[in-house]
C-alpha cells in the first residue's frame, strides 16, 4: 500500500470555521507529517493541501489488505487536522481531491526491472544520452530528488533499500534466490525497496525526464486506495510519456538498409528523398514548425491553394512509406507499453512465506 501522499483541495471546497484562520493557515510553516496529517496551503498549486502518511496499520511490516474503514480512518483524521486549524472541509472534498504525490511501495516488494521510478529512470537515460543507452545505475544516495533505481545490462539485478540506516541491503543478478531474499528481509522487518512518484510537473519528475514535459496526476483520494495502484499509475502515464518522447530516428546503416529495401519494393528515389526530407526537417524543429512554413494560416484561409496542396501530398507520402522506415522511437514506445502490460507487484504471504503474484 500507501506510504505517504498529498492532496490538494480547491479553494471553493474549504470554509472557515472562525474569521481569518484561511490567512492564518497561509503564513503557517510547511510540516512533515508523524503520526498524524498536516495541512498547508501551496502558494504555486493555489490549493490547500493534506500531507499524511498512510496507513499507519501498515507500518510495520503487517502485509494485510487495508480495507474501506482505514480509508474513512484517514479521511476523518485529515478532515480533524484541518478543523485543527479552523476549517472546514467535508468528506467528499476529501475523498475527491488530487493526489499528486504518492510514496509507494513500503509493503509491497518489486523487482526494481518493472517498478515505475525504473521506468522513469529508463526514459530518462533514453531521452537524455539517446536511445541506445544500455546500462542503467542502481541506486545512488545523496541527491535532491531521494535514491534513484535502475537495472544491470542483463535486467537481472535486484536492490533493497533498508530505510534504518539508508543502505542498500543486497541485490542478485539470479532470480531464484529472490524469494530467498525477501522472506529474509521481512522477517528482519527491513523495509524493502521504496520508492516515489511525482505528478504536476514537478522537478522530481523533470530530474528523470529532463524533456518530459507535463505528467497530470488525475488520481483522487478514492482512485489510490487499491494496492494495483502501481498498474494504474503506469496507464495513466503512459500517453503522457510516449507523447512526449522527443522524434527519433535510427542508426545511418539502419537508415540505408531501409532506403535499399524500400527502392528493391519500387518505392521511387524522389519520394524516399521527399520523405527522409520532410521527415528530417520535423525532427530538428518540430512538426508544428514545418507546417506554418509551408502550409501557413494565413495562405491556408487565403485562397492560395497550391503550396498548401505540395504540402498535403507530401504527408500522404510520408504517411505511405512511414511503414518501410521503422524509426528506433517506435520500438521503444512498444517496450514501454510491454513494460506496463506485464508490471504485477510481488508480495509474500506472512504466514507461509510464499511470493504472491497478483
């Protein structure tokens, strides 16, 4: 389940209890919570906002479902905090509100090869060093943003994070002494690999994804409390990353070798060029550009019909051969979308010490 996330509620959705405690509240110090929620109000998401660690029935290494009663648990205890504080804010506001920070994954043990921040770590290296970057770090300490995840060459290695003393407890490149180790670790009460998850925008976010460019958290208080919240999270990201994966294009013996076979399937020499043309042109200046170059509003709406047909015909020909030039960006996308469809979390019974595959 949950470790601890933030909500933020609209402004509309908050009254005062007494006259002035909304101002007091927005010169109040920014709190980490113990064991109870705090409330602020950020200045940037214009929102006030529920910090809370969650569920505390959890913190041990108790892997029992949370149920519905230790959700209405945690939103009275959040709706008390900020009555605490002279306000007023009812249940559905609360179960309602966007979430967009989760840290996930205290009881819930994954093999760091299909966690997300692994996922955003990949994405990372392959928007930042190109798409050819095979090796992945494990994790590293002492930067802003918390421990970074990663994976070896093979996909094998597994790290656990014992949040006791900050340490990597141990990783295997063999896969069958991974139940080995995690049994051990719970039955240490080690905390087994965690990590966290940003939305908004955020530099969290934008340190893994340096052009990643908007990831909306859509997730409500309601939508969070399922321990598959891991499966959901990756969909809901998913259009967002591959949308925002930057054009890329293959190596240049790739690129030959798709030239020649394409000529041997008779496609002509002038629109393999007109195509690895306009292709090569949106790549350095985006898609957008090109097309207010040659097909601009003004002579779109203008009555000047012929450039704007050149360029029509020239994306239907990109579009036509688009199937014999497969650029690296597509095969990507199909690992990320293979990357998501196969995530299940790993879990181990308590009482038979059995690995759990949901």
């Amino acid at each position: 389940m949950i470790d601890r996330m933030k909500g933020g509620i609209e402004p509309q959705d908050v009254k005062e209890i007494w006259t002035g405690s909304i101002e007091l509240l927005k010169e109040d110090q920014i709190m980490n919570p113990k064991n109870k929620p705090v409330v602020y109000y950020h200045r940037q998401k214009h929102q006030f906002v529920f910090d809370v660690a969650v569920p505390r029935c959890l913190f041990g290494n108790n892997l029992a479902e949370a149920t519905d009663a230790d959700l209405d648990k945690i939103v009275l205890e959040i709706q008390e905090a900020f009555r605490y504080k002279g306000l007023d804010v009812s249940k559905e506001a609360i179960y309602n509100a966007g979430i967009y920070y989760l840290e996930y994954g205290k009881n819930i043990i994954l093999p760091i090869n299909v966690c997300l921040l692994a996922l955003f770590k990949r994405l990372g290296k392959c928007l930042t060093k190109g798409y050819n970057a095979p090796a992945f770090h494990h994790y590293r300490k002492g930067r802003q943003n918390g421990y970074k995840v990663g994976v070896s060459n093979e996909g094998k290695d597994i790290g656990f994070y014992d949040k006791t003393n900050k340490e990597i407890v141990s990783k295997s490149k063999h896969n069958n002494l991974n139940k080995e180790i995690y049994c051990n670790l719970l039955k240490e009460g080690k905390q087994v690999l965690r990590y966290e998850v940003s939305f908004y925008g955020s530099s969290a976010v934008n340190s893994y994804l340096s052009k990643f460019k908007k990831c909306d958290g859509k997730f409500t208080l309601r939508d969070v409390w399922d321990s598959k919240l891991v499966h959901q999270v990756l969909v809901s990201c998913l259009g967002d990353v591959v949308n925002n994966l930057p054009p890329a294009g293959c190596s240049k013996e790739t690129e030959l070798r798709q030239i020649n076979q394409a000529i041997k399937q008779g496609v002509s020499a002038s629109d393999i060029l007109q195509y690895t043309g306009l292709t090569s042109l949106e790549r350095r200046h985006g898609a957008y550009t090109i097309k207010e170059i040659f097909n601009p509003v003004e002579k779109r709406y203008g009555g000047q019909k012929a450039q704007y047909g050149q360029y029509a015909e020239a994306k239907n020909k990109q579009k036509k051969l688009s199937e014999h030039f497969k650029p690296r960006r597509e095969y990507l996308i199909k690992r990320i979308v293979r990357t998501v469809n196969n995530f299940r979390p790993i879990r181990v019974d308590d009482q038979t010490n059995e690995v759990i595959e949901d």
